[in-house]
C-alpha cells in the first residue's frame, strides 16, 4: 500500500508471515490514536480487509457514537395525581 500516511484513528494490522512459534499473534500492526483520546477511554474499531488476498486489515477508530435520545419526555403522572392547573372543566 504504497503512498499511504497513517492519520490520527487510523489503524493497519498485518498479516503475520513468518511466524516463530504457536505463541506468535497471526496479525501485527500499529495504530494513530485519536486527538482527544486519553487512557481509559473507551473507543469503536473497525476493519476493512484488504491488500493480495486479504493479507491486510485496515481500519478505523473513533469514539463511539452517541445516540440522540431525543428530548427528555416527563414522567406521565402517577395514577389518583392531582393535577394544579387553571383550565376550568
């Protein structure tokens, strides 16, 4: 993969292709880690297969998406609840 530059959240993980012994990890690789990132943080990954057969793993990483609940609903009122409002009926 020739021309690429790692940026920050980027990560590349290779296949392993000589490997010694059965403790040996399959895969090895490096990672940017994200601006903002500090340790304890929790973060998202993602790969994409890629290179000659499959023989690299390229990837992402990024903190993790939060939901929008949307806005915050009241609690319904609890049931025999008196109600103190001006309406007249």
């Amino acid at each position: 993969m020739a021309g690429y530059e790692q940026k920050p959240g980027d990560i590349a993980v290779f296949k392993e292709r000589e490997k010694r012994n059965d403790r040996a990890p399959d895969w090895r690789g490096n990672l940017i880690v994200p601006e903002g990132a500090k340790p304890g943080d929790k973060l998202e990954v993602a790969f994409w297969a890629k290179g000659d057969n499959g023989t690299m793993l390229a990837g992402s990483v990024k903190f993790p998406t939060q939901r929008d609940a949307g806005p915050a609903r009241e609690a319904p009122p609890q049931r025999g609840a008196r109600f103190d409002d001006d309406i007249p009926f």
